[in-house]
C-alpha cells in the first residue's frame, strides 16, 4: 500500500525571504548564473521596448539631476563676481549673462528658472518610468505564476513524489517576488546609478581636475568599502533566513500537534528547541543587521573626507593664480552637491552582483521548475467509451517508482461488471498503487490494463479519471462552505441531489448540527470539525459525483462503527450496478465482496470470495482471523 507519497516526510511550511541593505532580497547562489541570465533576458525578450524606455527615461532623468548643480555653481560664481565688483555694497550689484556650453548666455533669473524645470521633468520622468516598469513587473510575473500554475497541472505524479511541497511554494512566491522586486527596482537603478556616475565625472573632468581627483579616490574607496560589507554580510543573511525557516516550522510543528506535545509532556523539549533556534536567529540578526548597518556610516565617513577635502584644496584653487588650476568659487558648491549625489549610485552598484545573484537564483529555480518533463503526451487516436460497462482486466502488469525496482511485479486480474472487488494485503504489498495504475497517475512499465475491452493508454487521462468516484483514507477538503466541498466537481448537480447524498452518507444529521448548516465555513483542510465528519464529507461528496464505478480506499476507516454500519447500507446502494473497488484492512468490512484480491509482494497470491478464501486456510486465513484474535 506504501507509495513514495507515504515515504517521505513533505515540508509545507513557507521560507522567508532574505533581505538586506535597501530590501534586497538574497535567495543564494545560482550554479548557472551566465545560462540563467540568458534565459531570463530571453523571459524578458517580449518586454524589452518597455524596459528601454524605461532605461532611457532613468538615464535622462540622472542626467538631468546632473545639471542642476553646475547652474547653481554657475549662480553662486556669478553673485560672488558681483558682490567683489560692487566693493560689498549689495545695492549696487550688477548680474550679467553667464556662459553655459556652446556660446549659450543665460541671465541668473533663466538658471534658476531652468533649475526648476530640470526638478520637474526628473521628478516627471522618474515617475513615468517607474510606472511602466512596475506595470510592466506586474504583468510578467502575472504570466510567471501563471506558466507555474499550469506547469504544476501537467507534471506527473512522481515528480511530486521526489519534491517538498514548501518548496514548490516557495517557487510559486519567493523566487517570483524576488524576480519582481529586482525587475522593479534594480533596472532602473542601474540605468540611474551608470548615468549619474557617468555624467558627474564628465562635468567634473570639464570643471576641475583636481577636485575631480578627490571625488575619485573617495568614491573607489567607498565603493569597495560597500561592496566588502555586503558580502561580509551576506552569509549571515543566509543564515537568518534559514534560522527564520526552522523557527517558522517548529513553531507550525508544535502548535499543529499542541495536544500531543501535552499528552506527552514535551513542552520543556520543545520550549528548549525554540530556544535554541531563537538564539541562533538573534545572533545571525544581530550580525547580519550591524554589518549592514555599518555601510552607511563608512560611507558618510568618506563623503566626509570628500568634503573636507575639496573644502580645503578648493580654496586653494580660488586664490591661486595659476590660470590652468584656478576655479571659481561656485565651483566649490559644485563638487560638494556632487561628492553627496554619488554616494547613493555607488552603494547600488557595490551591491548590484549580489542583487544579480539572488535573481539568478532564483530565476533559476523558476526555470528549474518549468523546464520539467511533463506527463507523456497524449496521441490523436484516443478512443472514447459511450456506456461503460465497468469490465476491467490487469494482464501481466509491471510497474516500478524507481526504473531499477519492481513494485509490482506481473499482476493479472479480471473485474467483471458490477462486482464489488475487495484489494488486501499487508502494508506495502501494491494495493493503492494498482488503484494509482488503474487511474493513470502513474504509467505502468509493461503489461496492459484495459477498461471494457480498451487500453486505458488508448484513451485520454481525464475520460479514464472521469469514469472512477473516489473516497481515500486521507481526506481533503478545501476552506469553504460545506456546499462547496460536496460539490466539488459536480457543479452541474440540484440542490435536492446534494441533500440526498449528505443523507445516503449519514452527513445531513451533524450538517444541519452546524452553524449556518450547509453554509458552514470550513477552515483549511476541515480542521474545525472532526476527522470522522471530515470522512463522511469526502463520501457525499464521491456520492454526488454519481460516477460509473468507484474506488473506496479504507473509507470508513475513521467513523465509529454505527455509523460505518451504516455507510455501508448506504455504500452498497451506490455499488449496486456499479464496479467497485474496495482496499481495506479490516477484513470485517469486505466480507460481501464478490471476489477479494489477496496481494503480497506485488502480485496477487489469493483470490475467491471471503468463504472461499477461508476455506483454503491460506494467506487470508491468517490475515482474518489475526484481526479477529486481536479483536
């Protein structure tokens, strides 16, 4: 009955993002940056004229912000004129036309009225920009979480098997979240912090070249001083996100499973446990929040040297008379404006590889994930059954989880019509993989399984599905209203159908018990009622459904026995006519069966009807009167 489902322990809770400086989001390492990279620009090819144009409106815009202070060095330079001109005295001061570039002449009152619009069109086309970026991020990861959406519905089964469903969440929100934050913010950065690096220096190297110099060296110091503290600090990012995973999971751990953790007197254990980890998280926060915290001191420190810097040498240069260092004193202004607007692009591009990094990382979980095999395509030749019948024949089928493993190994049985067919055995003998193979959740290695005379390979997935009901051991209920998980893929169905199927599966009494009865919002998984009401709403649900045969694996194994007798009442009217199937491990509850399936090891050692079977005192026998010795 094992399958790799029951053999491996599913993680769901959700990994946290890891933030840094200015909210980057670190997701690791890619092991292909350079291949990652490329499919995602290729990801990105149907937006590229808007990426452009937002690039180019945030390069227009840091190039315009350039301006702004040269023409208010050019007003001071030309007041101080002035002021030296008119002796001191302020009501004699007289402006005239100040060079710009090009043989242009503009009066104080035309600067500063340029100085003005040069805001206001930034202002304008950083808005924009961000604007069609954050439409355009919007609608990319719209069509991302989509694409994984409808990835996630055409991988077989087995894929399922080998992954932990957090982390498929985490695909499905983190890494795309993170693709949006860098898309969002750090094209644009980009563009802006090159442009504005860019444009200062080349005013600068027009302005002064000593002063140039100084910005310099301050500005290649503060960059590697960032760029040292973000990696320095990463790791403990990393750390603090996986601290944040095992304290958000012990703690979903614990209180999922609050009563046990009582009945078993286990709560210094796991107080213990949440400490440790909680100290662990302390420490790496600790860590990871100094060393970034850090950064922007160091780098206030070398604006600070920057401004002393040309303080000091720029006033030097005003009185010198040397004509190829001499400067005027607005100049001054200029560098200082400067030396504080390059700080913030020098920050973004020491912090741009591991921004990039993270994206990769992401991306490439994302792509990992939508590059997946699919289930096997389905051909064009698929014949379809108009009445079914409900004759079912396995002929020497084979089927392994893993290619080198048989888990079944030759299995051959004939299911006639309208019979009810009982599947036993011990824990792991092949029973609910064979319901699995009948269904087509997996496909089978060799051998045939044929419905009414067809293969089920010859027919489409769904047409195969849509002619089983099924109630499992493990119930799943969605939140919502009781309505609806009855319902649930029967839409089509009359309110009078729905309450006819609560009544035959012994539901409608403990619905109507219920606050706003069929109205009753249930919590995630039916968590706020109990195991044996969350079964019997799984089986009215199978009722409803109303489907050509039916598959009943240990259905009744959580209702007390009243009720299962009563279910079975209720079972055997919805069998009638109908080809069931029937796994169960108390024996008791499948003596009407009209042929039982007795499997060890993959393939079926016994089959007769329960008299039969007793009476060859075989491998049945013995399971039967086990339950009964220890009943």
């Amino acid at each position: 009955m094992n399958t790799q489902n029951d053999q491996k322990k599913t993680q769901e809770t959700k990994a946290p993002m890891m933030r840094g400086p200015r909210g980057m989001v670190y997701a690791g390492k890619a092991s292909d940056f350079k291949g990652t990279m490329k499919k995602l620009l290729k990801y990105l090819r149907p937006y590229r004229f808007q990426i452009l144009l937002a690039g180019f409106m945030a390069i227009t815009a840091a190039l315009l912000s350039v301006l702004a202070p040269w023409f208010l060095g050019l007003i001071t330079s030309e007041v101080a004129r002035a002021y030296i001109e008119a002796s001191g005295q302020f009501n004699t001061l007289e402006f005239g036309l100040i060079d710009i570039v090009f043989g242009i002449r503009l009066s104080i009152g035309e600067i500063a009225l340029s100085i003005v619009l040069i805001h206001i069109s930034s202002a304008l086309l950083n808005y924009f920009q961000s604007f069609l970026l954050i439409g355009m991020t919007q609608s990319l990861t719209y069509s991302m979480r989509r694409e994984l959406s409808a990835k996630l519905n055409t991988l077989p089964l087995k894929f399922f098997d080998k992954e932990q469903f957090g982390d498929l969440l985490g695909r499905m929100t983190n890494d795309v979240e993170t693709i949006n934050a860098t898309l969002t913010q750090s094209i644009s950065e980009i563009f802006r912090s090159i442009a504005l690096i860019i444009g200062i220096f080349v005013i600068m190297s027009f302005l002064s070249l000593p002063l140039m110099a100084i910005v310099l060296v301050t500005t290649i110091g503060s960059f590697f001083a960032a760029r040292q503290f973000v990696k320095l600090s990463q790791k403990y990012f990393r750390s603090q996100a996986k601290f944040y995973g095992e304290l958000n999971g012990h703690i979903e751990e614990t209180y999922s499973g609050h009563n046990v953790v009582k009945v078993f007197n286990h709560q210094k254990k796991s107080h213990h446990i949440f400490d440790r980890i909680n100290d662990d998280l302390y420490k790496t926060s600790v860590k990871s929040q100094f060393i970034s915290g850090i950064m922007m001191p160091v780098q206030f420190f070398f604006g600070n040297i920057a401004y002393i810097s040309i303080a000091v040498v720029g006033a030097l240069l005003v009185l010198t008379d040397n004509p190829w260092l001499a400067i005027e004193v607005g100049i001054i202004q200029t560098f200082i404006q400067y030396t504080r607007q390059i700080n913030q692009p020098v920050q973004q591009i020491g912090s741009i590889a591991n921004v990039l990094q993270s994206t990769a990382a992401a991306s490439e979980r994302i792509f990992g994930l939508l590059h997946q095999e699919d289930e096997s395509p389905e051909r064009d030749d698929l014949t379809t059954i108009s009445k079914i019948k409900g004759h079912v024949v396995f002929k020497d089928v084979h089927f392994g989880y893993n290619e080198d493993v048989d888990v079944i190994k030759g299995f051959s049985a004939e299911v006639k019509p309208g019979q009810k067919v009982a599947i036993v055995g011990p824990t792991g003998a092949g029973k609910t993989t064979m319901v699995n193979l009948l269904m087509r959740f997996y496909e089978i290695k060799s051998g045939k399984i044929t419905i009414d005379g067809i293969d089920i390979r010859d027919m489409k997935r769904s047409d195969v599905r849509a002619l089983f009901g099924m109630v499992l051991q493990d119930t799943w209920l969605f939140e919502g209203t009781v309505r609806e998980n009855i319902m649930y893929g029967s839409l089509d169905r009359s309110e009078e159908e729905m309450i006819e199927s609560a009544k035959l599966s012994q539901s409608h009494h403990f619905i109507e018990s219920l606050s706003n009865g069929y109205e009753f919002l249930l919590s995630e998984g039916g968590s706020n009622i109990s195991q044996g009401q969350r079964q019997l709403l799984t089986i009215s649900r199978a009722m409803l459904a109303d489907r050509p045969m039916l598959i009943l694996d240990e259905a009744t194994s959580s209702v007390d026995t009243r009720t299962e007798v009563l279910i079975q009442h209720a079972m055997e009217a919805l069998m009638k006519n109908r080809t069931s199937f029937v796994i169960a491990h108390r024996l008791s509850t499948i003596k009407d069966a009209d042929i039982i399936f007795v499997m060890n090891d993959g393939n079926v050692i016994e089959h007769g009807n329960h008299n039969q079977l007793l009476a060859k005192n075989g491998f049945y026998a013995k399971l039967y009167y086990s339950q009964f010795d220890t009943e």
